[in-house]
C-alpha cells in the first residue's frame, strides 16, 4: 500500500513531469506576452504591463494586472 502512494506521489512531481508543465506554461507566457507586443504599440505602456504581468504571477494576484490593465484602458480611451 505505502509503495503504491508513493509512487503515486512520483508520478505527480517527478521531474519530468515538472519539466513538461513548465515549458507548457512556458509557451502559454511567451504567447501572451507576444500578445501584449501586438496589441500594445507604445513600449513604455507595453513594459508597464509586462512588469504588472510578472508581479501579478510573482505574489499570485490577478487582480494586480487586471488594475494595470484597466488603467492603460482609460488611458487609452482618452
């Protein structure tokens, strides 16, 4: 039984397992954040959202990036 789990428990974070999700999450950050190049034309406003990007995944608050966002809007919108 304890075999078992254990293995389990391998399967889960093995390293290759932890090295496939990272370069799959990997490809997803580097889509969106060519996105973000795309859409954004301005690099100073474009480098702000990159930067509340990254801080926003950092300490695991959307919300961080989501009031960027909204902020480089109204900007925008002006």
């Amino acid at each position: 039984m304890k075999l078992r789990f254990l293995q389990e428990l391998n399967s889960l974070y093995s390293p290759t397992a932890i090295d496939t999700r990272g370069e799959n999450a990997w490809g997803v950050a580097v889509k969106f954040l060519t996105l973000l190049q795309e859409q954004i034309p301005e690099e100073a406003e474009r480098r702000k959202l990159m930067n509340a990007w990254m801080k926003s995944v950092k300490e695991n608050d959307y919300r961080k990036f989501k009031r960027a966002l909204n902020r480089y809007e109204r900007v925008r919108s002006l």
